[in-house]
C-alpha cells in the first residue's frame, strides 16, 4: 500500500503544480472571485481526471506509478482499462468541483477526499486481491506490482 501511497503523491505534486499555475493565471485574468472560484473548481477537476484516465487507459502507469513500478490492469488483467474504467476508478479525484458550492463548498470537498481516501484505505488493507471500492466500481481494475 505505500508504494501506491507515493504513486500518488508524486501525480498529485505534478499534477497540483499545474493547477496551480493555471488557477494563478486564471485570478489574475478574472475580475470576479465567484467566476473564478468556479472555472477553477470545474478545471482542476478535469485536469486530474484527464491525468490519470488518459494515462492509465493508453499506459497503464501515470508518471508516480512508472516511479513506483506499479501497473493498473482492467479486469482482464491483461491489457490496461479502458478510458471509461480508468475514469470511473479515478472518480473521487473530482469531488474537488464541490468547491463550486458558495460559502462550504471547500468544506465539502475536504471532507468527500478524506473520507474517499479513508475508504481506499481500509478496502486496499482488507481485500486480498487489493483492490478499493473504486476498482470495484471500474469493473474490477487492479494495480499490480511489476518490478
């Protein structure tokens, strides 16, 4: 589970410093803070549902994942998931677009992320083929050791 720990982190460091840097340009360029607020929840949740769907889906391996030498496999566990499969196990990435709720929507979207990690967490440690509830919910993908 560590290695998948810091698969992730090392795609959330790559991918969060480019929705920085768009967020940053998108402030600068917007008059409005509830327009922006808005475009940047919707944006940085595409970006990490873009990262990891194309990247899993034609690869099988994100960049922290090719660090890690992990693999995701669709449920055939012989060619890597469709982009529909590696979307759906990456869903919980966008619960970051809560942000678009006025006054709690930050709130929301902690709290969603926590308890989806949380859940990853616990299914990852007691299913012994390893998979979350996620994988589960993209058909039966699975993340595999390779080297």
């Amino acid at each position: 589970m560590a290695d998948r720990f810091v698969a992730r982190f090392i795609d959330g460091l790559i991918v969060g410093v480019v929705a920085v840097i768009l967020n940053f340009v998108l402030a600068f360029v917007s008059d409005s803070w509830f327009l922006t607020g808005f475009i940047s929840a919707v944006v940085t949740a595409a970006l990490y549902l873009g990262y990891f769907g194309y990247l899993e889906s034609s690869r099988g391996q994100t960049i922290g994942k090719q660090v890690m030498k992990l693999k995701v496999f669709g449920p055939d566990r012989v060619s890597n998931p469709t982009l529909e499969q590696a979307i759906r196990r990456n869903i919980f990435m966008a619960f970051g677009v809560l942000r678009i709720v006025p006054i709690i929507g930050g709130v929301l979207s902690v709290l969603a992320g926590l308890a989806a990690v949380i859940m990853i967490a616990v299914n990852i440690n007691s299913d012994p083929q390893r998979q979350h509830w996620f994988d589960k919910f993209a058909g039966g993908t699975q993340v595999i050791k390779i080297g």
